[in-house]
C-alpha cells in the first residue's frame, strides 16, 4: 500500500510521486530494481493502461525515506533559517497583486513538492538494476529500452481553482486574462523548482525593465514622425525633389528605365524616421540602459536567492554514466589518490576540433543563407525595376527589402528547428564532458552561441556590410547590386529587426499553442480507432498518470532554449536601438505573450519537468555582462555605419551648421556613355548618380576613391571611439554606485550569521554547564559512599 501522505486528487487518491511505464514482457528484467527501491523506502503499485498496451507502476515514497534522502542528497530546507520576506510583499498595487501571491517564507524542515521530485528521481537514477557496477539508473533502463518512460506527475488533474496547485497555477498565472499581474513566484518555487522559477522572475524583470524603453523608444518613434511631417528636413527636401537620375540596376532586362531620384521620396521618408538625432539619442540611453539592466537583475536576483535559500551556488559535479561508459582508460587521480577512469586528452582535443569545425560550417551556412537571399532579393528587384507598372518601379526597394526580410524570418525558424535547435545537445554528447555541470554549461553556451549565429549574422550584414562596398556602374558585379541607393541602409535594417520581433516571435508562440493541441486530436482519433475497438474507454475517467503519458516531456534544457531565445531578443533591443526605435515595444509585447504561453506549456500541455536545482541564472548572468559591454561597441558601430549622422555634421561644421547641398556629396556623378549596356535603358539620359564618394567623370581619376571618403570614414571610427570610452566609463561608474547585493540582504546575512553563531555559543554553554553538573553530581555520589 501507498503511505498516507502526498497530495491527493479529487477523488480523494493519494497522486503518485513518479510513474514508470513499462511493457509487461519487460517486467521481470527491472525486478531487482524495484526491489531496491523498496529497501531504499518507496513502495509501489502496477496498474494496467486503457488505451496503450503499457503497465504503469506508480512510485511512492515514505516520509522516512524522504527526509533521509533530503539530507543525503542536501536537497530541502532542513538547515533554512530565513525568515525575512522579499520581492513579493507591498510591491505591486493592488490591482497588480496576484490571488495566489505567496508571502510565507520557507519553513524549517520543510520539503517542497518540487524539491521532493527532485529527490525521487534521483534515487530513481541511483538505484541498481544489476549485479555491474554500471547497472544503475533509470536513465540507462529508458536508453537500453527495457523501460518505455518514467515521469513525475502533476500533483491532480485541471479542475475547479481550489482543486490543485496545478489548477491554481493554470488560472491565475498561465492565463493571459491575468497578464497585467505578478507572477506567483513563490508557487511556482515550489512547484517547478528554482530553475524555472528563476527565469520566470528573470522574464517579469525583462518585462518591467522594457517599460521605459518601450515609451521612449514609441516616443522617439512619433517625434521623428510628427518632425518629418511639419519640420521636413533640408536633405530630404533636396531628395524629394531632385530631378536627377539614378543609375539603374536592372540594365539588361527588357523595360528597365533611368528613374529619377525623386521616385524614392517615400524611401527617404521611412530612411529619417529610422535615422535622426532623435534616434541616436535613444540608442546612447538604451547603452545605460543595458548596465542598469543587469546591475539591477543582480540586486533582484540576491533577494530571490536569499528568500529561496540557495545563496550559495549549486554545481552538480557528479560525474555522467555517459561519460564512464566511453571511459576506457584508467589512472590515478592527483586529488583523490584513487584509480579512476578518464578519456585521453588527444581524445578530448579530437572532439573538441570536431565541435570548432561544426561551429565554422554553421557560421558558414548562415552566410551562404544570407547570400542566397542577397540573389533572390537582387532578382526581385530587378524585375520590379523593370516592370511594366509604375508602382513597382517607384516602390522597388521597400518591396525588395520587405520580402527579404520575410524570407530571412522563415529560413531563420526553420533552420532553428531543424538544425541548430539540436546541435547544441548533439555537439556536446559527443564531446561527453566529465560532470554534469559541464555538460550543463557546454549546452547553455552553444545554444546561446548557435543562436546569436543564426539570428544576427543577416542584422550585422544590413549593419555594417550592404552597400559599403557600392563602386562605378561598369564594375559592379552581380552580388554589389544589393545596396541603399539614394539613402543609407538603416531602413532594411529596421525592416529586418520588425520582422524578426513579430512575424518570428508569432510563429513561435502559436506553434506552442497549437501543437499540443493537434496532437491531442491524433491522441483522440488514435483512441477512438486504435487496436481496443472491443473495449469503450471512457476518455473522461482516464487515470492522470496515464492522461499525462501522451503529454509532451519537458526536457532537461527546455529552460535553457527559452532562456536563449530571451536572450537574444535582449540583444536585439540594446544593439540594434537606433536602427528600430520601437523595438522595446515589440519585445515588451512579445514577452508578455511569451510568459504566459510557456506558463501554460509548463502546467497544461507538457508533462511535469524534473525540477534541476540552481542558484540564480547562473552562466547567463555573464551573457548579460558579456552583451551589455558588447552592445556599447554594437551602438557605436551602428551609429557611425549604418546612420548617416557622422557625414551629415560633417557637413554642417563647414556649411554654417545647414544640411543644404548635403545630398549631392553623398552621391557620385556617372558617364552612361562609360557603360555600353545603358545604352539599351530606356529613357537615356547622359548622366545618372549612385550612392558614393567617388570622383567625377571630369576628373583624370574618375571613379576612385575621393578624399571626402577616407575623411568620413576617419571621423566614423573617431566617433566610435569616442562613444565607446564615454559610455563604459559611464556604466563602469554606474556599476560602481549601484551594488550587486542589496544592504537589506547584507543586514540579513549579518544577522543570520550572527544567530547561528549566538546558537553555537549557547549550545556550546549548555554543554558545559550540564557537564558540571555531571561532575557535581559524581562527587556528591562518591561522598555518600564514603559517609556510609
């Protein structure tokens, strides 16, 4: 029989702590497993399925049992002696607080449910299966096969809200009629484990931290808009109404024409809403921004540590079965003195060579991506070039940037699920790490790594690299047709980063909602058509244990790819600021949208994850310190690149502080007659310009470099370097002021410290005052002896 203790379902059914499904014919090859784990204090029941061919044995554990493995293991709160509440008292308004809010604090002794998995399945992975050394595991029974699946179980089924916390959870955290509302962090603590709970406060952090950027930068986006709308700018003046040519692209193609300059107003339009003063403005706050970001998650992340008592960092150095199995040599360990297995270090070198090359023909692919969206954009804009409609000749570069941004938003997606979604764990399998701390953190950094490949290698192209390498009309090749011509490239920059924080983010978020959906239908139509025609099931009374066998596992690193996911929409809102004012909005909306479908893929449509103990963010904190030194350098580099702000104050010093005449300097005129295949465009014309700091035909040089180019660019790195060093002494004096670790939480160590010592002391008094006693009262003994 189950002990009495656990939650229960409505029923009134104790819920089992963990499931194994098995086949029956495999049943008497895990009998001596199951045999130990009754004399390590779990007992057990087998329960045949309804709808699958399985048998599921349900897992108990004692409470004998579970607080000599706590302490075993160093997993619960025996030792806890917080006592002070933070973060969640008195922060939010009332209209903020959540129902289920939580303001106890741990109490001593106390396991909590997701702590209590923790411990089961470690038992679970501990306990052997065999006479051998290495027979041991659950794991390796579901690797070798003999078992099907093993899984904690939600603690009930979703029903009414006072059911469950599960049910709890589903209505008052995962529900997006609750999203203006705090988080229940402490229930989702206990609950999930510090691991999940960690990032969830990490994403309400992201969130509440995206407010003022997203008002700014929404701001800045209208300011620029209201600007050009009553306040045009001279140089946009001057582009509006040019009637100069520019020199076509699409030459060889039958209804290509000379269009003059003046056809891509509406582009110079969009082109200074994405690059003014204004937008420069926002993306040196956005650099603060990004230090006071992590200085503050630091103080936040302190106080959750020290509510949750797991201020001191958690490594997980056991080593991995994976790694003993492939293990062959042995030799004498320098610590330990003992004889232990190790793998070659030429073995070692060889993987890690094998991971380098991988990494390099990911980088690669992502560049051939790019490439082969540079063609198909160059062919689309030939042919809207050289289309019969006018329209299309007029709007031929937005039309092009805008479906290569779609195209590199889809090849994006795809190649993260197909391909650089499983790298990371594939890679580090075969590298086969020691602990499972390595492994942990190799996994975290690739996919981190992989993804910051994928995702911004495109956004650096637009950045830094198109049109950069724009020369005369008869040298240009195929691939130099891809430039910003009359205006820089800031605005397909913008474009691109939309896409990516919209349509991407979308097709994220309703792939989490729908797939579990669809395959509930499979799981339903299997049921009503399966091999149990004789048999009616009553899909309503189906057990829990086996409702949740056909749910979706969450596995070890599902935190770790949302994690990287978040991650790098941070870095798309503190690199790429200027180029798209309003991204903090987008993120701030994406967020809020992506908090509460992983809330529900965590309690509803996935299974129960196994809780993985951590203290704080761990490795992530150093991405965000990495990130947030890295997007200063980023910003700067924008700003002189990809906005025309450095050549346009230039300008002004030696023009009287005026943009006129702006736009003729950054255009070079060109001879049609130097380039026999204009002489079959339409509409000849005997000069045209293109975008470039070039010499005249006139000139004895025509076509090579001109001085205002080495001039401009000398400046662009000057200003570079000048933004770079004042904006980190900025944040190194602002991280300076602000510490890591809030004085309330040094006051509270100090006291703790404090007790435990006081506690020491008195227990140490009481010791010796009963040991007096001990002796005062031997003599008094010894005494009477001698008197009678």
């Amino acid at each position: 029989m189950a002990p009495k203790a656990g939650p229960s379902n409505k029923d009134g059914n104790i819920v089992p702590d963990y499931i194994i499904a098995i086949n029956e014919e495999n049943l008497p090859q895990i009998k001596l497993y199951l045999n130990n784990l009754s004399m390590l204090g779990l007992t057990f029941e087998n329960e045949k399925g309804q709808t699958v061919d399985l048998i599921f044995i349900k897992l108990f554990i004692s409470d004998a049992a579970l607080k000599h493995f706590s302490e075993l293991y160093e997993i619960g709160h025996e030792t806890s002696t917080v006592t002070s509440v933070f973060y969640t008292e008195d922060i939010f308004a009332s209209p903020f607080k959540n129902p289920v809010a939580d303001n106890k604090p741990l109490i001593k002794g106390q396991v909590t449910p997701a702590e209590k998995i923790t411990i089961v399945n470690k038992v679970l992975e501990n306990a052997k299966y065999g006479d051998e050394d290495h027979e041991f595991g659950i794991s390796k029974l579901i690797s070798l096969k003999i078992v099907t699946d093993a899984y904690p179980l939600h603690d009930g089924p979703l029903g009414d809200i006072g059911t469950n916390t599960r049910s709890q959870l589903l209505h008052y955290w995962s529900n997006v009629s609750v999203a203006h509302m705090q988080q229940p962090l402490d229930m989702i603590f206990r609950y999930f484990g510090t691991e999940v709970a960690f990032y969830f406060a990490w994403l309400e952090y992201f969130n509440i931290m995206l407010g003022i950027p997203a008002i700014l930068g929404g701001l800045t986006f209208f300011i620029s808009f209201i600007y050009l709308l009553y306040f045009e700018p001279v140089d946009v003046k001057e582009l509006c109404s040019s009637k100069e040519y520019l020199c076509p692209l699409c030459e060889g193609r039958k209804g290509c024409k000379f269009l003059q300059i003046k056809t891509t107003c509406n582009l110079a339009h969009w082109s200074f809403i994405f690059d003014n003063e204004f937008t420069i403005a926002f993306a040196v706050f956005i650099s603060f921004w990004a230090t006071l970001f992590i200085t503050l998650w630091k103080r936040k992340e302190s106080k959750l540590k020290l509510r949750w008592n797991c201020l001191d960092d958690i490594r997980e150095v056991q080593i991995r079965q994976a790694y003993l199995a492939k293990a062959t040599k042995l030799h004498v360990n320098r610590i330990t003195g003992e004889v232990e297995r190790y793998v070659p270090r030429a073995h070692v070198i060889f993987k890690y060579t094998v991971t380098i090359c991988s990494f390099i023909f990911l980088v690669l692919l992502c560049i051939i991506i790019v490439l082969l969206n540079m063609v198909a954009k160059i062919t689309v804009m030939r042919f809207a070039l050289a289309s019969e409609s006018s329209y299309f000749r007029r709007q031929a570069k937005l039309i092009t940037m805008v479906f290569g941004s779609i195209v590199q938003v889809i090849c994006i997606k795809l190649f993260q699920m197909a391909f650089y979604k499983p790298a990371a764990a594939k890679l580090t399998e075969f590298e086969n790490p020691r602990t499972q701390l390595d492994f942990d953190n190799s996994v975290l950094y690739k996919s981190y790594l992989i993804a910051f490949l994928n995702n911004y290698v495109a956004l650096i192209y637009l950045s830094f690299f198109k049109g950069q390498f724009v020369i005369a009309p008869h040298n240009m090749t195929f691939i130099r047709r891809d430039c910003c011509q009359p205006t820089n490239c800031s605005v397909a920059l913008g474009l691109q980063i939309a896409f990516m924080m919209t349509i991407k983010t979308l097709l994220g978020n309703v792939f989490v909602l729908v797939y579990p959906i669809l395959k509930g239908i499979t799981r339903l139509f299997k049921r009503i058509c399966g091999k149990k025609k004789d048999k009616k099931v009553d899909v309503v009374t189906l057990p829990q244990w086996e409702e949740e066998f056909f749910l979706e596992p969450l596995f070890r690193f599902s935190v770790t790819s949302e994690f990287s996911e978040m991650i790098i929409r941070y870095g798309m809102v503190s690199f790429f600021s200027k180029a798209f004012p309003i991204g903090a909005l987008c993120a701030l909306l994406n967020n809020l949208i992506e908090l509460r479908t992983d809330a529900y893929k965590f309690v509803k449509s996935h299974r129960r994850p196994v809780p993985i103990p951590k203290s704080g963010i761990g490795a992530w904190n150093g991405i965000l310190r990495s990130l947030s030194y890295f997007g200063v350098a980023m910003n700067a580099f924008v700003i002189a690149f990809n906005s025309d702000w450095v050549p346009k104050e230039i300008h002004r010093l030696s023009h009287g502080r005026s943009l006129a005449g702006y736009l003729n300097t950054t255009l070079s005129k060109y001879a049609t007659k130097d380039y026999p295949m204009y002489k079959h465009v339409k509409n000849y014309q005997e000069y045209c310009y293109f975008r470039g700091y070039y010499k005249p035909p006139e000139d004895s040089e025509k076509y090579k470099q001109s001085s205002d180019y080495y001039r401009i660019l000398t400046f662009r790195l000057i200003a570079i370097f000048v933004f770079e060093h004042i904006i980190l002494v900025c944040n190194t004096v602002l991280a300076y002021i602000i510490p890591y670790k809030p004085e309330s939480v040094e006051l509270q160590l100090d006291l703790e410290r404090q007790k435990a010592k006081q506690d020491r002391l008195e227990e140490c008094e009481k010791k010796m005052k009963q040991k007096a006693a001990n002796k005062d009262l031997d003599l008094t003994k010894s005494l009477r002896g001698l008197h009678y």
